[in-house]
C-alpha cells in the first residue's frame, strides 16, 4: 500500500515517459513489475498483451486488481525470479521492460537479468537513476528512501552509483542505448536499448 501511495506516483512521469517508447500491440515483459503501474501505464496506452513477473506475490495481487477494475483483460502476472525467464521462448517479447530494479541488485544478478531479458526480448527499456545524481533535494530524497529500503538493497544502490549509475551495466550487457529520457532534473534517465 505504501508503495503504491507514495512511490508510484513519483514514477508517474517516468513511467509515462517509458510507456511512450512501446508501439501499439507490442507484447511486452515487465520484469520485477512490483504494483503494476508501470505495465498499466503500458496496456491502457498501447493495448498491449502485458506479462508482470514479481517475487513479492503482495504486489503481484495488488497488480491483478489494478488490471481487473481498470478493465483490462489481455495480462497475466507471474511469480518469477528474473533471472530465470526459462519459462518464455526466446524472443516471445516484443519488449522487457524493468523499472527501479536494476539499482537493488548486485552487479552480476542485473547482468544475468538483462541477459535473460535479452533472450525473451528483442528490445529492453530501463527506469532506473541517472548519474550523477544532482546536489539537492531530489538527490537527498533519493539516498534516503534507498536507505530505509536498508539492507542489500541500500548496498547495491551504493555500489550502484560508485559504479557509475546503469551505463556500465549496458555495457557490460551489451545493450545499445538507443533513446533516453532524462525526469526529475536528471534524477531518473528511461534507456530504450536493442543488441
């Protein structure tokens, strides 16, 4: 519920920015969905058949019934670790998209995601934070919610940023950034990537 409160609508924007970068009709992947929003944004924008897979089956629950009063009938939400997307073909997605994940995990769990997200799709966008971070408030407020998530999650946020933000993860994924949208003064940059 707090997530869905306060978090997803500071997205919004980003979220739209991202949804505007899936064609009409697309099948799209949303890696560690969370609450949905962003596969929301995706569906009502494109008509797009949207997968969410999630760890966290509270939000996955909470993702069906967004779907479910908004009227849209072409999704499914799976309970997924991401990176093991054995259970889709290879290129079964038009498009994989993950939102404010790839910061949380270690650098070599993100790599095996964007790997797998390179097998079951044909393009990747990313949400995630942009580097470096501005100084003021949007770049205090962002340390701090990275802290109270605490925990691994905080470290790798850390390491994160020393690494130098998501471009040395395209890399080293062999992404190529194809388009980017900058919110939130630099805060959060969108990355629409092929290979």
């Amino acid at each position: 519920m707090i997530y869905r409160l306060l978090i997803d609508p500071m997205l919004n924007s980003s979220h739209r920015s991202a949804a505007s970068m899936v064609r009409e009709g697309e099948k799209v992947l949303d890696v560690a969905c969370g609450t949905g929003a962003l596969a929301y944004l995706i569906a009502r924008r494109t008509g797009s058949r949207v997968t969410g897979i999630d760890l966290d089956q509270i939000k996955l629950r909470s993702a069906e019934r967004i779907f479910s009063k908004g009227g849209i009938k072409d999704y499914r939400f799976v309970h997924m670790d991401a990176t093991d997307l054995s259970a889709f073909a290879q290129n079964e997605f038009d498009v994989a998209v993950i939102s404010m994940a790839i910061h949380q995990f270690s650098y070599s769990v993100a790599l095996d995601i964007l790997t797998e997200m390179k097998r079951v799709a044909t393009r990747i966008i990313i949400v995630d934070y942009g580097f470096p971070l501005k100084p003021g408030f949007l770049k205090w407020l962002t340390y701090v919610i990275e802290f109270i998530a605490g925990g691994d999650h905080y470290r790798n946020f850390r390491l994160y940023m020393g690494r130098g933000g998501v471009d040395p993860i395209l890399k080293a994924a062999q992404l190529v950034l194809r388009k980017r949208i900058v919110r939130g003064r630099g805060t959060l940059v969108i990355s629409s990537c092929d290979f």
